[in-house]
C-alpha cells in the first residue's frame, strides 16, 4: 500500500529486543515515539550545548545585582496591630 509523504525504513533488531514483547499491532507506533522522543531529546542537547557554551565564554543575561528601588516597606508593628 503506498502512503502519500511517507517512507518506509526496515530495522533489524535482536530476536530477544525489547520492542517484540509488544503486540505486533502496537510495535510501529512505539517505535515512532520512541523516534519523536530521540528528536526531541536531540534538540534539548543541542540547546544545551549553546547554554553551555554561553556560560563557559562569560556571556550572561543581564542581572541588577543592586536591591531594587521603589521597594515597599511593611513596619511589622503596624501590620500585626490591625
């Protein structure tokens, strides 16, 4: 059966995997979650790659170490005396 926009891949694998412990319907779709989880997790390593690099060359977001002005105060006595 031909499938618009598709290809097939055929994978050879141990008689003793894991995956033919699954019902022979149910074996395709794990595989491709399995194929969308790795993609996924290239990508996270990847953005983790860059973040680390970031760090190691020094460049970091802007951060105001200073405290912040226009900060509220609350005077405890007066608060708790409600």
């Amino acid at each position: 059966m031909k499938r618009e926009g598709l290809r097939r891949v055929e994978v050879w694998l141990p008689v003793n995997h894991h995956v033919f412990r699954l019902p022979p319907g149910a074996r395709a779709a794990y595989i491709r979650a399995c194929i969308n989880f790795a993609e996924a997790l290239e990508e996270i390593r990847e953005r983790l790659d860059r973040i680390e690099a970031k760090l190691e060359s020094g460049v970091l977001p802007d951060s105001d170490p200073s405290p912040r002005k226009n900060r509220v105060e609350i005077d405890p006595a007066a608060f708790f005396d409600i």
